[in-house]
RNA sequence: GGGCGAUUAGCUCAGUUGGCUAGAGCAAUUCGUUUACACCGAAUAGGUCACAGGUUCGAGUCCUGUAUCGCCCACCA
C-alpha cells in the first residue's frame, strides 16, 4: 500500500483525482440515468474576465449541492455555460485594441458604413477574445472541482441558444408582447448607444439650480406681463420644452393654469398645465426639491423621463433638440427653431448649458442660481452622464400579467408580502412541479428576505427595452420595410406575417412593415422585396433569460427539459435578482408553464479587506487560483463554505505573496479613484531588499506592466488557513487510521466500548444536523457541524480516547473504520480532493462492507459515487452514553486544568485520589482506563471517605471531589480557589436573585426553574467545598 | 428619496420560534514533541452584545428612536 505522507500536498493530489474522475465520467448524466431529477444551471459567468472569489464562492457551494444531491443517489446535474455579456465584451474587447494600438471599433464602424465587412470582421475579434476567455473560465471551474457535465456546456450565444432566442422572440413577437416603442431610453452619447437601467450608475454631481423667467402669454403669444420662474439642473434643455407645469393644489400658482408661456430664444408658445407630480414649494420642508422648488417645471418630454410621462398625460409636442452625440441639433425632430437659436445649435450640452445661463443671465431672466448636489446616472462605460434620449427601440411588455403577473403569483405563498393586489394576496399558486408530487408550493428564496425584492421589483416593472445598438449579441430577428404603393400590395410568403403598424390588409403606403422571422429560411425572398434586418441585437439578458430552458433543448420537448426543468435551485448573488432571477421567471413560466426553479438560494457578496465590493473595475478581485496556489483547493472550498453564513456581505483581507521570497505579507494601501482603497500598484519584498513587484490592483488597472524586475504578485489570505489546516487534519486523522485498521474481517465479538457508543452518538446528530442544514441553505452550519464532530469529537476525544486498546478491540477497530468512512464521505462535497484520495487508502486497508449497525455505508470504488450516509431512524442515538462521555469529560478537563495550573508537564503521570457518593465512584471505575488514559495520571486511592491529602490540588465534579496529589504550588492552587469561588460567588446571587422573584417562579416554564434550582445547589456545593479547600490551604 | 442589511472578544464571524453562566477560528499568554498531525496538543486571558428608551418574570434575540457603515432600487427640480 502506498504510504500517505505526514503532510498533505493538495498540488500533487488535485490533478491525480481530477484525472481520475475524467476517467469514470462522474459528472455526466442522462435523463435515463436512475434516481430523482437534481439539477442546477450555472449562472453563467461573463466572458470578459477570468472568475474571482466571488465566482469561487457561488460555484463552490454549487458543486456542494451538486456533489451531495449525487450521493444521494439522485440523477444530478449541473449545467455548465458562459455569457456573451453584449456591451461588457464588446467594451471589453473595443479597450484592449485600443490600448493595443489596433483598430478598434470606431474604424470598424466606419468600414461598415462605407459598406465593407466591418462588423463581421469586428465580430471576430470579439469572438476570438470569448475563446480564450471561456477557455480560461472552463479551466478554472475544473480547477475548483466543479462537477458540472462538462459535455453540455452552453454559451448564450452558440447555436442551440439562437434557436432558443429565435423561437422565444417570435413567440412573442406574435403575440404583440414585443413591440417597437419611440421612448425615452438611457443612452450613452460617446459609444452612442442605449444603456439599459441597470448599465447606468448613479454618481452624485455638485450641479446648480437655475431660476429662469418665462413670460406669460395667451394662446397667441400675447405677453401678459407676469412672469413664472421654472427650477431646473439642466437649463440647456428648455430648447425643448412643450410645456409648464404646476401642481393644482398649490394655491398661490394653480392660477396660471390654462395660460401660456412664450419659450425665450425659441418663441414656442406652450401651455401652462395642472400637474400633481409637481412639488409645492416649502422652505421649510425635510425634502431637497420642495425647498428648491419654485413651483413651476418646466416640462421637456424629450430629455427627461418625468417630462414624458407629464408630457404624455396632457398631449404636450415632444421635441427632439439634440443629435445621437448630445450636440444641440435641429435635424433629429426639432423644426420650428427660430433664428435666435442658430448661436446654440451644435453646441455640445456642456457648451449649451452655459451659453442658455449666459443668455438668461444677459436677458435679465435669470432669477437665481443656487449651488446643488444631486444623483447623476453616468454610463457605466464611458462614465459620461447618461442623456435620455428620443429614439426607436424594442420593447417587450413584461407588464403584462402573462409575464409580470405570472412571476408574481408564482411566488410562495409563505413569502409574499401584503399587495395592492387583492387577488395576489389571496391567491393560492398552483404547484409548478408535478413530477415531485409535493403540496403546493412556489418560487422560494433563501434567505428569505430576497423575497421582497423580487416582489417589489414585479410590482413596480417597466417595460424592458431590449434592444441594444451594439455588435455583439443576437441580432434581432426582425426585418422592415417602408412601403411604396407598389409594395403594399406585396404578399409576403412566411410562415407569418404580421407587424405592428398596419397588417398586410391596411398596409399603405409610407407605413413601414416589420416581420419577424423564425428561421433564416425566407430571408433571401425578404430581401430581395427591399426588406433590411435590423441593425440592433438583443440585451444580453434576453439569452440568459432562457438559459435554464436553452441549455436543456427548448424549444425542442427534449428528455433533458422533461426531467431536469424546473431545475432544484439557483444560487446566485442578490445584485441579480431583477435582472435575471425575475426574467428567467416570467419567460420559464411563459413558453413552458413552469417556475425554472424551485429554490433560489442567494449568497453574500465578497468584500475586500476594507469592506469594498470586489469587482473587475476596482481591480481588488482574487484569482481563485491564486488561493488553490497558497492554500489547495479543497482548503478554499471549505472555508468559503464555511464562511456562507446568511449575511448580505462578509469580508475577505486579501494580501500578498512575495514573488522574491514565497512569504505572504499585508501590502501598502493606497487611495485609488473613487476614493477607494486599493494596494499600491508596486509593492517593496519585505524581507528581500531593494527587490520589487507588482499588486494584482496594478496589473489589473494597467498601471504597471509585470517584467522579470517586476514580478506579479499572488494574492493570498489568511482566512483559508482555516480550511489547510482542516486538511491537513484529515489527512493525519486518516493516516492514523490506517495504520492501526488491517484488512480484517469486521467481528462483532468484542464490546463497543463507552467511547465507540459515545461517537457514534455523536456522528448520528452530525448528519441530521448536516441534513437539516443543507435543506435550508445554511452552508456555514453544514460545513461547521461537520468541522466540530471531526476535530472535536473524532479527534480530539474519540481517537484519543481508544489510543490504548483499539488495537486490540476488534469492535472498536470497526468503530473507528465507519466514523473515518462517514466522514469522508460528509465531507467530500466540500472537500471532493483530499478525501477521494483518503477513500482510495481507506478502501485498500479495509476493502469490505465497512457499515455498522443503523449506519449503512456501502462500498463503492470512487467516493464521488459513494452513498451519502443515511442513519436508521434513532438506531444510533444513546442518550446514556452521551450523559457517561460528557462526565468523564467534565473529569479529564477538571484534572487537566489542575495540572496546566500546576505546571505539570504532559508528559508527567500524576496520582489522582476520589472521594464522593459511592454510586458516582462506581461510575468513575467504570470509565477509569479512558480517563487515566485521557488525564495521564494513575489513581491512588479511591472511596468514600478518602481524606484530603495534604499537598493535593482538588475539584470538584458534580458530587465528587478529585485530589491532584503532589502538585506543590500552594500559591497557584489559592489563586485558582480564589477566582473559582468569586465566579460562583457570583452566580449564586444571579441564581438567588431568579428564585426569589415569584413572577418567575410562577410564569417561567416549571423544567427551567427546575434547572435553575438544580444550578443553584450544585453552586451552593461547590462554594461550600471551595471554601473548605482554602481553609485548608490556609 | 425608497428599500434591505450590518454594528457581539484585538481581527473575521456564529448565536434558527426571547431562557445565555454569550460561542468559534485567528491573533495573544503559559506549558508541551506522550511516534496521526507543531498546518499539532493541553490550559488561560479577553465582551455593560453600537447608543437611548420600551415590552416581559426574563432581551444579544421583540418594538420605537438615534448614530455609524455597507448594498440594492429610484424619473439629474
């Protein structure tokens, strides 16, 4: 048999094991494969970086999932996949030709408009970057020991997910859940495209309110004299305005509704309309904007979306003034500009703003300017303000109850909260899942509170503007015409047809005609009508929307979507729920009737050292592979898992590995942009002097460039120490073992001795806790339960414990062989490396069958596919062997604390005298060979009226007095004395105080009072006897 | 502006329907190689559970308010 060594070495283990698994195909499934469906769709990391610690964390806790449903004989699988992440990749990419000094998408463009390749060529770039990508990402999840069906990896952008996208867009498509909207969308004036909500952030800008006049008038422009004063952040927008607005229950203004004002510079006449959205002036009020206000607003449906709406409700123009780059222009919609506005057009907006201040300020119409700071959203890439802008874009009406309602009453009932909806509220949802037969149940997030958010966010949707004016994506399936009379008459041969603005019956001419096609197969007869696809692709979010559908065959009513959709859960992180969680919902409940998954298990955010979210920007993110490197695979994986506590955050100091000298030291902080601490880009060697290297923040912000001066840095953190150690410790608990296990046949011959009763126990109540655990998610408790029964109770105490006569006690033996196997077992989903190699020893020393009575462990080649211990129902539960351990070990700690104060070294043998109830000494001799074993000391003499030796420590034990002879430290033994009667000094008050309260007494339930009296008296004892030792101590 | 969450030992965090004499890992202190493990063992020290009120026989846990920090959402008057 091959020796394990004294230490663990993750390296040389984790690519022997991987191998292994590749060769027995572990992670592959069939729908024909035995065992109740498990299933787990990855939630598809982006293409445009390789995976952090965050990814780490999610797909770990995933794998553990994974790993335990498949042991559990369940026919489990996890799907793996990338995501195209349109405008990330696309920047991503567009970035690093740039900085390459390379084409990039600019030039490509303009290829593209004079008519060459430039999109299909740019399109390979981009291409050729998600292939290294997902290369790289697929590498690192095998790395981390994901067992995902490696055979059915998707990408959201690969064939069968086009089918997907194709047959999901036309379904809706015809419905009329898709329609083209002219809306306000958030759009990005330097990449010049839309932005969806989620892609703008908010920065808060130190701006100006401007008070400007407008002069009154009535409807045919003749001024009255009087004067209104509009507030506004964004003066150069009144070239657009329609209209004034004022709230109707704002006493003092309310008047001037039904009037008009003369739009200076433009000469517009527009209406002065009643509006409730406007805020009623008060300096006195805790709102910014009421104190701000001035009562009128100035209503420019065009560049704000409180405009629209306001604009919307009362029928006012909406006037386009600028151009696709936010320059003042009169050619996108804007045609009664007068010739004073000529010195204003094709001004940028920056430009604009100041020139409209200027001329307000020069007309004596500028009231007043005041300092003002408020929320900006800027683009998320290139971080310019984000304009609202005037344009054509598809929408799909997730609104509509088949979609928005649909999500919401799929919830479960248990987590809704009170509606505006009567119906919702009352409304028991129908179970989504037949197959499992179970009582009605819903969509169900753990933790629990995530509910609310998915509530809140289907209440107050919008309409999703999925269009995107970008390369990279799915180009949108639709192809439009804009009729001649000729072709009005047109017949068009698809499959189907109609469009939006006119169906082929009314069709006339001028009105553009949209069909969307389901496959390409028309294309060429579309085209040669004059037909042009649209130049637009999906959001991002479309594709990943099916994802839990596409992965497994939709359209097609494949096997794999018969048995693994809706698939068990999602576990993802809380920044995603709206984004996705909601849209997958409504689609999986659209096209196929069903939830996409059962549970929805949302994890923590990782933070940095300094309590900042790790993200690619900040470039504070780890390599996973950078802590496989430090730590091993198995140690991050525990640990993470251990970390996976219910919180929203939790906090990960990150430092660094020398590259000049192997050691890990914290690195200088420096304070990057956004005033976020970051490590400085180059870092000294702390004990290699003059040497330098570069962070892993440098590398990633491009600030230094890593050279053979200048080595990158790992990053490592002392937080994953726990998880090395813990395998370490398996390591050596399992060498141990094995070198005392011999390939016997089991007997039942011997005893189990208390020690063997005792731990198994113990293990019992480890794996109904582990169970219970894993049902709800709570990670941290599995992966501690088990970490506190294997240190604590398996080593610390059980092996210790039957260190003298394991090796002749055959029962004891088999003992021993179980606990080892279950534990290997209990813990492989966290720790699938380490421990499928200990299997591999463990099966070599002890072939057989190794299960005991109530604990059944059937043999099996690879752990990965071995059972996951089940316990016969109370079989292994032994309450009075659980009360004998706990005494013996009150006994052994209270010598050992004797002996630590002492300053007895462990290695010395002491003598021990017992005095006390005889029925307890009885039970101390029946326990003694453990306990002198455990404690290192030899019994001298025993009974029930054993005299206090002189010399002799004591402690008591329940009823018994134990005497520690020939410790000498007369000063040590009263210091203890002392401090041990102050604390139960103390107590006895607490206690006295308790009991002598009647209400207490009387209302608390009787078996704590009970307790609270048995406490009492034991303390009272001990005092008692305490008291008597220092007497006698003198 | 709305919502969610955090604040417990020097650090990172547990603490599930109120019963706590508040726990763990790391770090600290003392002792120690008894051949599974020094990535180890034994022991010790360390906390008015952010603050102020309230409910209760009893509050780390429930309620109200305050402060600080974090995240998400929000139509830049």
């Amino acid at each position: 048999m091959q020796e394990l060594s004294p230490q663990y070495d993750p390296q040389a283990v984790e690519s022997l094991i991987t191998e292994r698994w590749n060769d027995a195909q572990c992670f592959h499934a069939e729908p024909t494969d035995a065992g109740d469906p498990y299933s787990i769709v990855i939630p598809p990391p982006n293409v445009t970086a390789a995976l952090h610690l965050g990814h780490a964390l999610n797909n770990t806790l995933q794998d553990v999932l994974t790993r335990v449903a498949r042991m559990r004989g369940m026919n489990a699988c996890w799907l793996p996949g990338t995501d195209h992440a349109g405008i990330a990749t696309q920047s991503v990419v567009d970035k690093r030709l740039q900085a390459e000094g390379k084409k990039a998408i600019k030039e490509y463009k303009k290829m593209e408009a004079q008519g060459g390749n430039g999109r299909e060529q740019f399109l390979e770039k981009v291409t050729a970057w998600k292939d290294q990508y997902e290369a790289r990402i697929t590498q690192q999840l095998k790395d981390m020991g994901c067992s995902c069906d490696w055979e059915r990896q998707a990408f959201t952008m690969d064939e069968p997910r086009a089918t997907a996208v194709r047959e999901a867009f036309f379904r809706l498509f015809k419905e009329g859940l898709i329609y083209r909207g002219k809306r306000l969308v958030n759009w990005d004036p330097v990449t010049q495209t839309a932005l969806a909500d989620d892609e703008v952030e908010m920065e808060d800008v130190d701006g100006h309110f401007w008070y400007m006049k407008y002069p009154v008038c009535d409807a045919t422009g003749a001024e009255t004299g009087a004067f209104v004063t509009v507030a506004t952040t964004r003066p150069e927008t009144m070239l657009g305005d329609t209209g004034v607005a004022v709230n109707p229950n704002d006493a003092p203004r309310a008047k001037f509704i039904g009037q008009f004002v003369k739009l200076p510079i433009v000469g517009r006449v527009i209406p002065i309309v009643g509006d409730d959205y406007v805020v009623i002036p008060d300096e006195e009020s805790a709102d910014s904007k009421a104190r701000m206000a001035s009562g009128f607003l100035k209503v420019t449906p065009a560049h704000d979306v409180n405009d629209f709406e306001i604009g919307r409700r009362h029928d006012l123009a909406v006037i386009n003034i600028m151009a696709p780059d936010a320059s003042i222009s009169t050619s996108h919609g804007w045609d009664d500009a007068s010739q004073a506005c000529d010195p204003f057009v094709g001004l940028s907006r920056e430009d604009a703003r100041r020139a409209v201040v200027r001329w307000f300020k020069e007309a004596d119409l500028l009231e007043d300017q005041k300092p003002y700071k408020h929320a900006v959203g800027h683009s998320y890439r290139s971080h310019v303000p984000v304009e609202p802008y005037y344009s054509d874009q598809w929408y799909l009406k997730v609104t509509d109850d088949k979609l928005a309602g649909a999500a919401l009453r799929a919830m479960d009932v248990s987590q809704r909260q009170p509606s505006d909806n009567a119906a919702f509220n009352a409304k028991t949802p129908k179970r989504q899942d037949a197959k499992e037969g179970k009582a009605d149940t819903g969509l169900k997030f753990y933790p629990e509170r995530y509910a609310k958010t998915f509530q809140n966010w289907h209440e107050n949707l919008r309409d999703w503007c999925i269009s995107r004016q970008l390369w990279w994506g799915h180009r949108i399936p639709v192809w439009s015409l804009t009729c001649s009379d000729e072709q009005a008459a047109l017949t068009l041969t698809n499959e189907w047809n109609d469009a939006n603005p006119g169906s082929s019956a009314a069709r006339q001419d001028g009105d553009t005609v949209f069909v969307c096609l389901k496959n390409n197969d028309a294309v060429s007869d579309l085209e040669k009508q004059g037909f042009i696809q649209d130049p637009d692709v999906l959001d991002t979010w479309f594709s990943s929307a099916l994802w839990p559908m596409s992965t497994l065959g939709w359209p097609e009513k494949t096997d794999d979507l018969a048995t693994w959709n809706p698939s068990s859960v999602l576990c993802t992180a809380r920044e995603i729920i709206t984004l996705w969680v909601s849209r997958m919902v409504m689609f999986n409940l659209y096209f196929e009737g069903q939830l996409p998954f059962k549970d929805v298990f949302i994890h923590a955010m990782i933070q940095d050292g300094h309590g900042q979210k790790m993200s690619k920007s900040l470039g504070n993110g780890v390599d996973p592979i950078d802590i496989i490197h430090s730590h091993g695979c198995d140690a991050m994986r525990y640990t993470l898992t251990a970390m996976t506590t219910q919180t929203q955050d939790l906090r990960m100091p990150v430092d660094l590995i020398d590259p000049h000298s192997g050691e890990a030291f914290t690195p200088k902080f420096v304070t990057g942009p956004g005033g976020y601490k970051v490590a400085a880009p180059e870092q000294d060697s702390p004990s290699v002097k003059g040497k330098k290297m570069a962070s892993s923040y440098g590398v990633a912000s491009g600030k230094v460039k890593p050279s053979d001066d200048l080595p990158a840095a790992r990053n490592t953190s002392e937080k994953f120490d726990l998880g090395q150690r813990l395998a370490n410790k398996l390591w050596n608990a399992t060498r141990f073992t094995l070198s005392i296990l011999t390939d016997e046949t089991p007997t039942t011959s011997d005893e189990m001795t208390l020690a063997d009763r005792w731990i198994l126990d113990r293990l019992a109540e480890t794996v109904a806790a582990a169970d219970a655990a894993l049902g709800e998610y709570r990670f941290a408790e599995f992966a501690t339960g088990l970490y506190d029964f294997f240190w604590r109770d398996l080593c610390d105490w059980y092996l210790e414990s039957i260190k003298p006569t394991v090796r002749e006690n055959a029962a004891q033996r088999r003992t021993l062989a179980a606990c080892i196997d279950a534990t290997l077992r209990l813990l492989h989903p966290v720790m699938p490396f380490i421990t499928e190699r200990l299997w591999e020893s463990v099966n070599e020393a002890l072939p057989g069958d190794r299960s005991v009575p109530g604990l059944a462990l059937p043999p099996n080649t690879l752990l990965v596919k071995a059972a996951w211990p089940v316990m016969e129902a109370g079989a292994m539960a032994d309450a009075s062997a659980a009360e004998d351990f706990a005494f013996i070990q009150s006994v052994v700690s209270a010598i050992r604390e004797i002996r630590s104060q002492h300053q007895v070294a462990p290695s010395a043998v002491v003598e021990v005298s017992a005095t006390g109830p005889a029925a307890v000494l009885e039970r101390m001799a029946a326990h003694r060979p453990i306990v002198q074993s455990l404690a290192r000391y030899t019994t001298r003499e025993v009974g029930t009226d054993a005299q206090e030796a002189s010399n002799a420590a004591a402690a008591l034990v329940g009823d018994m007095t134990l005497y520690v002879h020939d410790v000498v430290d007369t000063e040590a033994e009263k210091a203890r004395l002392s401090k041990r009667r102050d604390t139960l000094a103390k107590q006895i008050v607490n206690f006295e105080k308790r009991l002598g309260n009647e209400k207490y007494v009387n209302s608390a339930p009787a078996k704590l009072v009970q307790e609270t009296r048995d406490q009492f008296a034991a303390a009272a004892r001990e005092l008692e006897a305490v008291e008597a030792q220092m007497a006698a101590l003198g």
